[in-house]
C-alpha cells in the first residue's frame, strides 16, 4: 500500500463554515424541487420516509464522524478506506464521490435554470446554468475562506427562509386558516376537497398508495440526503476539527429533519398533495396558487440560492476528492499541487471542465425536466454505493481502534442495519414503477470499470 502525502490544505473553516456548509450540500433540490415526485408517490406518508432516511443517514454520519475525528485527513472515506481496507477500495471510495459531486453539480445547475424560468420564460436553460457555472467556479478559484463565507451565507437564506416559512405555514393552519382555502392538518390524512381525481386513483389517507407508494418515494428520498457527508471532505480544512466535527455532525442531522420534517408538514398540510405538481417546487407552486406572488417570488429566488449553494459544495467536495486521491497516487500528481492560498487549483479546474457538461446537456435536451429525472437517478446510485463503502470501512476501522473520541453508537447493528437499508433501497429502484433497474445493474459493470481503470494505474506505477 501507498503511504498518502501530507496535505498542505490550510485549516481556515471555522465552526460556523462546517455547521453551514454541511447543510448547504443536503438542504437544496432534493428539498425544493426533487421532493415533488417523493410526494407524488407516497403523499403524506412521504414523512415517515423522510424519518426513516435521517435515521439512516444519522448513523452513516456518526460512523463518518468516528473516523474524522480521530483523524481528520483530506479525503475522508476515500482515505479511511485506503487506510483500513487496502489499494482498490481507497481507489473506489475516492472516484465514485468524485463522480457523484461532478453529476450533483450538473443536476443543481440545471434545478437553477428551470428556477430562473420563473421569472424569464423564454430564456434558454443552458444560459442561465453558463451564468452561474462561471460564478461558483470564480469563487472557489479564491481563498477556502472565501468559499466558506459564501457557502455561509447562501445557507443562511435558505435556512432562514425554510423557517419563515414554517412559522408562516403554521400561523396560518392554526390562527388564520380561511387565507389558504382548504388548509387544514386534516390534509395529512383526508381526502382532498379540492383535489384532482383520476379515475380510481386514491387521494386519501396517510398512505393513499400504500406501502408501495412509500417505497417508490424512497429512492428519491435518498437524493435528498446526498450531501451531509461534506462535513467529512471539509474536516481537512478545519479548526480544531476534533472538537468542531462531533459538535457538527450531531447537530446537523437533526437540523436537517427538523427543516425537511417540518417545512413538508407545514406544505401538506397547506395544502392537499394532489394537487401539486411532480416536475414544479411545491413551495414556490403553493404560495403562487395561494395568491401570495411576492411569497412566491421570494421562495423562488431562495430555491435558486438554495441549489447554488449545494454547487458551491459540490465543487469544493470534489476538488478535495481529486486532490486526495493525488495524495495518495490515485490520480496525477498534478492535482496535488496547491497554490500560494493553500487551494488545490488543478483540481479544482478539471472538476469544474466536467461540471461544464451541463450546458451543452441543456442545450440538446432542452425539456430540463427530462435531464433532472435521468441524473438524479444516477445520483442515487452512486449514493448507495459512497454509503455502503462508508459503513463497511467503519467496521474495518473499528477493528484496529477499539477507543475513540467520538464513538459511533449500536456499533456493529447499526452498520449491519445500514447495508440492510441501501439492499432495500436498491430492490425497491427495480421495481418497475419507479423505473431505475438499469442504473441498478450498471453497478457492477462501474466497479468493474473503476477496477479496470485502478489495474492500469497500478501496473503503470510498477514501470
């Protein structure tokens, strides 16, 4: 095995940045945009589906968190899994979340451009994500400090803004309910008096589509909670990472179910989930059809900074990847390079060239909703496959370091429980209602690729 390099990151993120920048990576398009189709499937139900991820994601988190703390490095599971497992797991670990960011990316610049339709119509998609794909890449080609401010205060105004809109939501349902005709609790549960009906589709109850529905939405749900393991590629880069990390993680997870729990609560119940849309944001569709155009406006402009946000992490998280797997001679050397601000430049250039894919991907397929679908499907693939690398490292971890400073709880049930989980989830893509059984074959033939790809290297690192 390659000993990793030293990392010449500088350690310029605070408590603030890390708390900020792991809610920027989880609370974007899967929240305002991709949650539309989650609910589609599972109506109110989609909740309890949203309780059962955070639980998940939770100990995936914790079990992340163990490591990071007792040794924050550049690459998180890519480097625990080079560390504790050996070569080609470090090698795997690393260029499937490299991929992953690079799609999350593409998706989040398209959810940008279908946002700005909004308000301009008749403006081509591929110029607004052109726009806003030159912008992020400016500001992470500046200081981590500047990427950290940034990412700050994009999350600041969703985070904000989701508030607002709870305690607005919840005014309304219980001091004022004849603004929003309709609005009632009951919606979780009751059938629609103002719904749209089809056929003998079933609108009612909290499960309108059973448990079916339920397991149809959890693959989208999975989306959702792609981001929150940004906490560990920023530990690298942070302050006193073993007192900030444990702090991070524990209250970040909640954070998010709070802010997903409570904001769909508050959208389902304002209003009954068969008459929303699966391609539109339910949040800016509710305040539009409610007659609040300014409230509107707003959200709109929010989910924009919202999936700008999750860019910006995207871009960071990978660049760090790239650079990671440089350390550790897993890609060229060149990606190792950092320049007079401690930021690894190179890296942070060629990840952003394949984020540019976006533009001509919405140039030829100009439908945005159609592209969203197919990218955000590969996405939870590669999800799956980060979060059961993660789980299994973390056992291997557990067996050279049996005391830690931050101990993941249920060890070992809970990493038992989470491979279960992903299984699940994997069979539940296969269905043929949801439609993603390609995606789920196309696993073995990735890792066999990426293996293929990781013999050439090795053999070429022998010459």
């Amino acid at each position: 095995m390659n000993t990793p390099e030293k990392t010449h990151l500088k350690r310029s993120l605070k408590n603030r940045h890390i708390q900020f920048i792991s809610l920027g990576g989880a609370v974007g398009t899967g929240l305002f945009l991709g949650v539309g189709g989650a609910i589609f499937a599972a109506g109110p139900s989609v909740l309890l589906g949203y309780l059962i991820s955070g639980f998940i994601i939770f100990l995936i988190m914790r079990q992340l968190g163990e490591m990071n703390t007792q040794d924050p490095s550049a690459g998180s599971s890519s480097y625990f899994a080079y560390k504790y497992w050996g070569d080609f797991p470090g090698f795997l670990a690393g260029w499937n979340y490299w991929v992953l960011q690079v799609l999350v990316g593409i998706a989040e610049l398209t959810a940008v451009a279908a946002y700005a339709q909004y308000w301009f119509p008749n403006l081509a998609t591929w110029k607004t994500a052109f726009l806003f794909f030159i912008l992020i890449n400016a500001v992470n080609l500046a200081t981590v400090k500047a990427y950290g401010e940034v990412e700050f205060w994009f999350s600041s105004i969703k985070i904000i803004a989701i508030c607002a809109m709870i305690l607005t939501g919840s005014y309304i349902l219980f001091f004022n309910p004849s603004l929003v005709p309709g609005a009632s609790i009951k919606n979780l549960w009751q059938t629609s008096t103002l719904g749209i009906h089809l056929g003998d589709v079933n609108f009612s109850g909290f499960f309108p589509h059973k448990i079916i529905g339920l397991i149809m939405a959890l693959p989208m749900i999975t989306f959702s909670f792609g981001g929150l393991e940004l906490v560990g590629i920023a530990a690298s880069e942070t302050e006193n990472p073993k007192k900030t990390i444990p702090k991070a993680i524990n209250q970040v997870v909640f954070r998010i179910l709070i802010f997903y729990l409570g904001s769909l609560a508050v959208l389902l119940s304002l209003y009954h989930w068969s008459n929303l849309s699966v391609s539109d944001s339910p949040f800016v569709m509710i305040f539009d059809r409610i007659g609040f155009k300014y409230g509107a406006w707003a959200l709109n402009f929010i989910v924009l900074t919202a999936a700008l946000s999750v860019y910006n992490s995207c871009l960071y998280s990978n660049s760090r990847m790239l650079y990671a797997l440089a350390l550790q001679k897993n890609a060229p050397h060149i990606f190792a390079k950092t320049n007079k601000t401690k930021i690894p430049i190179n890296a942070i250039l060629v990840s952003g060239m394949l984020t540019f894919l976006v533009v001509p991907l919405n140039y030829f397929v100009p439908n945005w909703f159609d592209a969203f679908k197919v990218i955000m499907s590969f996405i939870v693939v590669y999800i799956l496959v980060n979060w059961s690398i993660i789980t299994l490292v973390h056992i291997k971890f557990k067996q050279k370091n049996k005391e830690t400073l931050f101990p993941a709880p249920f060890y070992p049930y809970s990493n038992y429980l989470t491979l279960v989980f992903v299984l699940f989830i994997l069979i539940a893509m296969t269905l043929p209602k949801i439609g993603m059984l390609k995606q789920v074959l196309a696993i073995p033939f990735w890792i066999l690729f990426i293996y293929l790809c990781y013999t050439i290297i090795k053999q070429k690192r022998a010459l």
